[in-house]
C-alpha cells in the first residue's frame, strides 16, 4: 500500500482502529461504507489515507460485491469476484477508488471511477499474470 501511494503522491498513510468510527469523531462522509479507507486533506498540499489498520474479509466481500452490482449495467458478463482475485487487487482497487472521488477528470460517477481504477490497475501491471507475486 505504501508503495501504491507515493505513486499518486500520497506522502501520509494513518492507521485507525475502525474506519466508520474515525469517519464519525471526524465529521468525514465515507464514499462507500464498506470502503477501509478515506482519503483527507489535512493541509493546503497534505494528502492523507487514512485505513482501517485490520481489514476484515466481509469489508472487502461488501465492496466487491456493490461493485459487481454497478459493473453489471456496463457488462452483465464479468466476473468482479474472479478479476479482483487476489488481497493485493483487492486492496489497490479500494484505494484507487477513493482516490477517484478526489479527481476532477473523473465526473464523480460511480461507473466512471470503476473505469478510470481499472485502467491504472491495468497500467500498473495488476493484471498482467507475472505481476501475481509482486
């Protein structure tokens, strides 16, 4: 995770206990419930992701799932379950998403966040078959 932030000039990472609860003391709106994850501004140039330190596997199960729910008015076919296959896709496609949300160029839309994550995931070789152990 660290490795995936300072590629999207994410210099902060701070780990809390449970995400929902920090969201809370934080007046902070979390994008999708279930997301580990949310991404703050702490200052002018200051981004910070803020996770969830222990991610439990329903978390997760709940993101993919709501994503394969919206993926399927794009293509009712694919398989969400089967492309994010793996803890490390899994967890790239959290945090791409919320980055998303920040992004001007993607219109806010959930469907067009999902398009925008899975081109970089696809760019940054998540889904190139050598790339599995890394």
């Amino acid at each position: 995770m660290e490795k995936l932030s300072l590629d999207y000039l994410i210099f902060n990472i701070k780990y809390v206990p449970d995400i929902m609860e920090w969201a809370a003391e934080n007046n902070q709106r979390l994008g999708e419930p279930h997301l580990p994850m949310k991404l703050v501004i702490e200052s002018d140039d200051d981004l910070t992701m803020v996770l969830q330190s222990e991610v439990k596997e329903e978390m997760i199960a709940d993101v993919i799932k709501n994503l394969g729910i919206r993926w399927s008015v794009k293509d009712n076919t694919a398989d969400m379950e089967k492309k994010l296959d793996t803890d490390r896709k899994r967890l790239a496609y959290c945090f791409l998403k919320e980055y998303a949300r920040a992004l001007q160029k993607v219109d806010g839309g959930e469907i067009s966040e999902d398009e925008w994550v899975f081109e970089e995931m696809e760019y940054l070789g998540y889904f190139d078959p050598e790339a599995e152990t890394g």
